[in-house]
C-alpha cells in the first residue's frame, strides 16, 4: 500500500463495485376481482366458499376470497366488472389482493378452484374441485383487469376476473462512496437511488460494514500478523432523493467491506460494495527502553547517556513522526533500597528517524540529571495525526560518578540485579506511574 499523509492509501483496486450478491427475485402481485359462471346455490343449500390454490413456477399459495366482496373498496364496480366478462354471464364481484415471491420470473399462474357447500341440513361441508384457470404472464396483461376461463375435462364451467403485477427487486445503488467522518470510529457513506425501483415503491436501504477475512486493521510492520474480524455492524436508512448514513461505533484505522441493498416489497436487490478505512487512532506501546554511553569525558564535553527504544509495531493508521520521553529519579537510600521520586523529568520531544537502523536514540546528558542511580524511562510514540500513544516505562540504570558508571556496565550480572531491584520498587508504586502514563 502506499504511504500518502501519514495515511496508508487503498489500493485502486479496492474502488467501490456493484456485484451480485444476493439473488435477484421477483414479486407477482395479484388482485382478484370477479368470480363469475359458477353454478349456483341449490334448494336448502347456503352460499357456496371457495378456495383458490395458487401455483407459480414451485411457490405455491393458497387464498380463501369473500364472496361477495364488501360493498366498499378500491377494486372495480359491477358495471366494469360485467363489461369484461362474455355474453349476459352473471358476474360476482370479489376483491383479494395476495402475493408470491418468485426466485425466477414464470410464463403463466395456475389457478386451481375448489368450492365447498353445505346444506342447511347437513355438518359436514361437501368439497369438490371446480376447474382450473391458467393465467398468462405476458407484458401486454400486465396492470390490465382481465377475465380468464376456469376449464375443467375441456369445458369452459366459469370465468376469473384478476388483474397482475410482475416486479422485481430494485436495481444496485450508484456512486456509493465514503465521505470523511468527524470521528476516527465513524464512517459517512453517501450514494445515488437505484436506476430502477423494480416496478414497487422503496422501503429504505440496508447497510452492513464487515472486515475483510484476513482482518481489517492496518499497521506498520508485521504484514502476515492478522486480527479476528469482528461481528458485522448493521444500520438501515430511509428512502429519500439524497440517501446517506452515517455508521457509528467502528474500530479506528480498520479497513471494512461495506455493502448497501435498495429494498422494496419484493426483497433486497443486488448489493453495492465499497472498500472504506476509518480514521487514524493513537499509536501502540513503544518497545521498553535501555541505555548506552557514548564520547569518552574529555575538558568542555561531558560524557553523554544514551536512551535507545524500538518504534511500536502499530502506527495507529499515521506516520510516526515524534517520541515523548520522561524520567522519574530512583534513589538508593543507606539499606541499599531503592525508591522512586514523586517528580518527573520531561526530557521534550525527540524527532522519529525512518532511515538507517529502526532503533531510535535519544541523549540525555549526565551532568545535567540529578545524583541518583538511575530512572524509569517512559516513552510515547506521536504520529502526523497528533495522537500520542500510551507510555511504556522500563527501569534503566547508570551511577552519577564515571568511574562506578563503566563499572556497573562491565560487571552485567550487577547491572541486571540492580535492574531487578528498581522493577521491583516499580511494581511496588504502580499506582503512581499508571496516574502517569
């Protein structure tokens, strides 16, 4: 990836993309309106209740129509009704309106009609099959009331009168891509409606923000180290002529897989895909310090202490461009104890060096550090975001007199005892360098 800012630039490949993923459906509106021809009620016998088992394609559905309909509604009156049925046929107005979810788009609707009859003599009801209607699924019919036969062994035994809709689930989002966030867990997506709303009314849009498998978070150095993606984070927004959302609660320098779905009443429709990053966070623990002499004393030009530290693994989504350090004085008191000072020297800022060797260096000079016999050492990463990192504190040893200073450094075994003794007095007023890191 390339470095552009201090931020880690995506790679033109990840450019936002429409793709197929979730399948195109298709929803079959049907409104029926008219159930005409049948025989009617004999002598003793009550009004007749219908079933109607629909079957498109392998969706099937069943459907139990009032007959008559109410005499208030939004399908058609008698008169319309009876100018689409043949001849002087007695026509029943009916209005039920259902609808199928189809996976794939069918040629015609099967229409099976049983009818049930019950004497008002008789418990039981008497079922039997009436016909069946087939229904053609064309262009030319589609949103136009129709009448089609109920056929049954060849003959015509009555007439259906429906109207259809065939639609489909709407079309990908356009030019969906990421706007700047105010927050570094945020990210603003903005896009265009859909091309096509598949012939229904938008509900709304569907969001989801998901890290990619090999893990979302970028950083500096250890390329094959990969985090556990997190559970997806979900959000949903309305349908409006100017459509954007804002996704909260985000990890910060993480690159997420983000895909929108236009829905309507049919379902969601294929998704659109945009590679977004969030923004830069404060970078990770810096490595634990140590010190190295440097120069040998000589007249105007003290011997210098040299503090050494490994840049932190995380660069928290910036370049790395500062460190901060600090000194805290340990003390040696006549039982050969040590303890920390209550104070801290703040030895300023120290510029982050990205050639040569990765260990960065920093000097202190001796005689310009209080007698003691050594200092816990934090030391805080900045990157060009001005976010600074946590401080890691080590204990790091020296002598105020030269002369016993090389000694602790030749005789390794005392130097590594009196480093002990110090993480020891470290750990014992932990509370005090925790309220300061």
């Amino acid at each position: 990836m390339a470095v552009s800012n201090g931020r880690r630039d995506l790679p033109a490949a990840m450019s936002a993309r429409s793709e197929e993923l979730s399948s195109v459906r298709y929803q079959l509106g049907l409104v029926f309106l008219g159930l005409s021809g049948l025989s009617p009620p004999g002598w003793l016998e009550r009004a007749p209740e219908y079933e109607f088992i629909l079957q498109a394609g392998e969706v099937a559905k069943r459907l139990r129509p009032r007959v008559p309909a109410p005499p208030v509604g939004h399908g058609i009156s008698e008169e319309e009704l009876q100018s689409l049925l043949p001849g002087s046929v007695t026509a029943v107005r009916v209005e039920e309106r259902t609808a199928l979810r189809l996976p794939e788009p069918v040629d015609y609707i099967a229409v099976d009609v049983w009818e049930e009859r019950l004497g008002l003599l008789d418990s039981t009801p008497t079922r039997r099959h009436v016909g069946q209607c087939f229904i053609p699924l064309e262009p030319r019919f589609n949103k136009r009331p129709c009448t089609w036969s109920i056929v049954k062994d060849s003959s015509e035994v009555g007439f259906i009168t429906c109207r259809f809709s065939l639609s489909t689930t709407p079309a990908p989002v356009r030019s969906l891509h990421v706007v700047n966030a105010a927050r570094a867990d945020e990210l603003r997506l903005a896009w265009e409606p859909p091309s096509s709303d598949g012939d229904l009314p938008l509900r709304g849009y569907r969001i989801e923000a998901r890290e990619p498998q090999f893990g979302g978070r970028i950083s500096m150095g250890a390329p094959g180290v990969g985090y556990l993606p997190d559970e997806p984070r979900t959000a949903s927004s309305p349908a409006s002529p100017e459509p954007s959302v804002t996704l909260k609660n985000l990890s910060g320098n993480t690159v997420y897989t983000i895909r929108v779905w236009a829905v309507n009443e049919a379902g969601a429709g294929p998704a659109a895909e945009v590679i977004g990053q969030t923004g830069p966070v404060a970078p990770g623990l810096c490595g634990e310090a140590r010190i190295s002499l440097e120069g040998e004393k000589g007249e105007g030009e003290p011997t210098a202490l040299t503090i050494e530290w490994e840049p932190p693994m995380d660069n928290g989504g910036a370049d790395l461009v500062a460190y901060r350090i600090w000194l805290r004085p340990v003390f040696q008191d006549g039982l050969g104890g040590f303890f920390p000072s209550d104070g801290f020297i703040d030895l300023g800022l120290f510029e982050h060096r990205s050639r040569g060797s990765r260990t960065q260096k920093a000097p202190v000079k001796l005689d310009q550090l209080p007698s003691c016999s050594g200092c816990l050492c934090s030391v805080a990463a900045i990157n060009s975001a001005g976010l600074t990192g946590c401080a890691s504190e080590a204990p790091v040893v020296w002598a105020s007199n030269m002369d016993r200073q090389k000694e602790i450094f030749e005789l390794g075994c005392v130097a590594e005892t009196k480093q002990r003794r110090v993480g020891k007095t470290l750990r014992e007023g932990k509370h005090d360098s925790d309220r300061r890191a």
